[in-house]
C-alpha cells in the first residue's frame, strides 16, 4: 500500500495516477477516515492518560466515567481503523514516469527486439502439433485424469525443463558469471530456493495477490491458497523483519509448481499447453534500498535478456502500459518470444518493480546506516517457465519433424536433439 503522507499530500496525483491503472479510488474519502482516526487516536491517549493520573488519585467515580468514555472511543476507533485500512488498500500502486499510459495490451510499448525469426523452407508445426508427434507432449490423457487446461510433459522434454533451470541456477549463483553478463551492476549471486506452494489467505493479501480471487486455488479445509508463483512464497521470506543495510542486496531464486484457475482466460489458448492451471516456474524475488530498486530492474532485464540470447530465440522487450499492469506493479517489463507457427511474439517473462508497496503491507524494512528504518523495495520476475520450452520446440524444429537442443543447454541433456 501508498504511505498515507504521501497520499494527503499528492491527492490530485494519486487519483489521477489510480484511475490510469484502471482504478476510481475515492481518495477525499479516504483522508476524511484518515483525519477523523488520527484526530480519535489522540483523543483515546489524552483519556488513557488521564485514567493513569485518577488512578494514582483513586477517584473510583470519575474512573469509571473514563472508562466508558475510552470504551466508547476505542469502540469507534476500531471501526475507523477498519475503514481506513480497508479504502488505503483499494489505492493501487504509482505508475513510475515511463510507464506507457494506456487500457489494455493494445497500449503496451515494444522498446527493443533482438534476433530475426528464422525463414524455414518447410511448413512450421506448433509445439503442440510436435509435442504430439514426438511423444512428449499429452493432453488427451490428462484431460481424462484431470481435465482440460492440463497436460503431461514427457521423455526428453522433461529433461529440456531440467536443463532450462540447472543452466539458470548456475548463472545465477555464480558471482563471476552474474559480473561478466551484468557489469556495471551488483553481482551478489542470488539464493536458491524450493518454497511452500501453499500460503495463508492473510499472507497473501499482504503481498497484495489474493484478489482476484477466482484465479486462485483456495483450500478450504485448511485455509490456504496454492501459488500462482513462487513470488507469492517468496516475497513474505522477510514479512515482519527489519533487515540490515549491509546485507542488501537480498536475491532470491525459487523453484515451484504454480496453479491458476485461467478465470478471465475463456477462450484463449484452449489448445495445447500454452495456458494451462498447472506449470512448473523459476522466479525471481529481490529486496533493495529505495534507491537501488529501479536499477535492481534493469539489472533482472539484463539477466533475462542473456539467458534468451544464449537459447537464440528471438524476442521482444515489452513497456506494460499503466492499465495492464497489477495494483501493485509500479513499472513491468515483459519479454515476449517469437512462435514462428503464430507468427507474432508472446509473452514468456515478466520484470516487475513493486517499490515499497508490498513491503509496506508485509512491514518489511531495512535499518539505515544512520540508524533509522524504512520500507524495502521489491522486485520479482520469471527466470524460465514452461512457456520457454514452447518457444524453443518450435524455434528448433527441423523439416523431419525433429527438434534441436540450444547448445548452451546440451552439456545438461547429454544429447543434441529430439529425434523425430
């Protein structure tokens, strides 16, 4: 969530700012609330502070006025806290200066490409077409045992996933590696980690992800949700922490299984596994000091964009306009892969910058060298996830109906092709 300083005294802009993103927040309402509770709180002490003194004085009559009194005020502050909370968490994040405006995807922004789709001199087949024949794609069988939206991924495409995320982990754990790739940036390696896909409900409406929430699996019995990503675990690593300057960066690489319902989705990609409820992803999460969160960005880009380049899949890096983003995103940037059977880029990574927004809701801070706290900055985006190896089939697919391996995956498969 915004600081509430922030938004008494930028009104105009924040009104204006939340209504680019999709958002008609009543935001005079929300400084009423908040006026009238900080005016309540004051109130609630002055009377505290009196019980305390007729207390020493042991005049029972007027302490038990008093205590009415401050029920009576407590009983409403509580009330107004509510509220409060309530309307500062309908106010999403700020969109950075160079954040595109716009509504939808229409208005999203290409800023770069990188390689030119290659012209075959055959009929391209999509992955699904090549998943089947090759064996090593099924959704017949898994709509049987789990239904549509599902799929098995099979025999040396198992092992291609495997080799996507060894050959991400050992760059992102290697300090040299991370240098020569990304100088001019931090090079401090990031941590793995395997996370809970399970989370509280009130965990993740501190990290601003529950709505909406017919995307997400709920648990009912145990009162948990299933992670759409494992952002959703690890972002909370630090919930209710104050962390020490010193040890920023703090970079975190996780590995989970992610589930969504697809609710908004009807009608898209009802075919193959390109948008499914079930996926296996490698995610990023990062805390950085204020300043350093914007440049913690640009570096995660730059770590995105080296991986795709060593695949040799063409791509495009993609400004997210202000009405396509997340409540909490202030700046996404997407890379979008070329699929050759499509013809068009489709998205297979996402950067996004969360300033101190979730932070905020997690109190998670940072203890300044002078000796003062403050909230940290949050970034996450995709290292790979299943959406890669459907670029790569298609890109690598050859006129026998075969697929090639990347060569900078080959020393993690032990062999250089799908045969056909």
């Amino acid at each position: 969530m915004l600081d509430i300083k922030f938004i008494r005294q930028n009104p105009k802009l924040v009104r204006e700012k939340s209504k680019q993103k999709g958002y008609d927040v009543d935001v005079e309402k929300l400084i009423k609330v908040d006026e009238e509770r900080r005016k309540l709180i004051e109130e609630v002490d002055q009377i505290r502070s009196k019980r305390k003194k007729i207390a020493e004085q042991r005049d029972e009559k007027k302490g038990q006025e008093l205590k009415k009194e401050l029920k009576d005020k407590e009983d409403k502050l509580e009330k107004l806290q509510e509220e409060f909370y309530f309307l500062i968490r309908e106010v999403p994040n700020m969109p950075l200066d160079d954040v595109p405006i716009g509504k939808d995807e229409s208005d999203n922004k290409s800023i770069k490409k990188w390689g030119k789709p290659k012209k075959y001199d055959f009929k391209v087949k999509d992955y699904h077409d090549l998943g089947e024949d090759l064996k090593i794609i099924d959704t017949q069988t898994a709509s049987k045992v789990a239904g549509s939206r599902f799929g098995y991924i099979k025999g040396e495409l198992v092992q291609l996933e495997f080799a996507l995320n060894q050959f991400a982990l050992d760059l992102l754990t290697n300090e040299e590696e991370i240098r020569r790739i990304a100088s001019g940036y931090n090079a401090k390696p990031f941590i793995p980690v395997i996370p809970p896909v399970m989370v509280k409900p009130q965990v993740l409406d501190q990290m601003a992800r529950l709505e909406p929430k017919e995307e997400r699996y709920y648990l009912e019995k145990d009162n948990l949700y299933l992670i759409g990503s494992a952002e959703h675990a690890l972002g909370p690593i630090h919930i209710n922490e104050t962390l020490d300057e010193k040890d920023f960066p703090i970079r975190y690489v996780g590995f989970s299984a992610s589930f969504r319902r697809e609710a908004g989705s009807y009608g898209k990609d009802t075919r193959g596994i390109f948008r499914v409820h079930q996926f296996d992803k490698l995610e990023i999460e990062s805390f950085t000091l204020p300043q350093d969160s914007v440049k913690e960005q640009d570096f995660i880009v730059k770590i995105q964009e080296y991986l795709m380049q060593a695949l040799g899949i063409p791509y495009q890096i993609v400004l997210i306009c202000t009405g396509d983003m997340g409540a909490p995103d202030a700046r996404q940037i997407d890379i979008e892969a070329w699929f050759p059977a499509q013809g068009k880029y489709r998205e297979t990574h996402t950067a996004d910058l969360m300033t101190d927004y979730q932070a905020r809701r997690l109190n998670t801070k940072v203890k300044r060298k002078n000796g003062a706290s403050e909230f940290v900055h949050m970034n996450d985006a995709t290292v790979f996830a299943q959406r890669t190896l459907l670029a790569i089939m298609e890109n690598y697919q050859q006129k026998d109906g075969s697929i090639l391996v990347p060569k900078a995956l080959q020393k993690y498969t032990n062999f250089t092709k799908i045969p056909a």
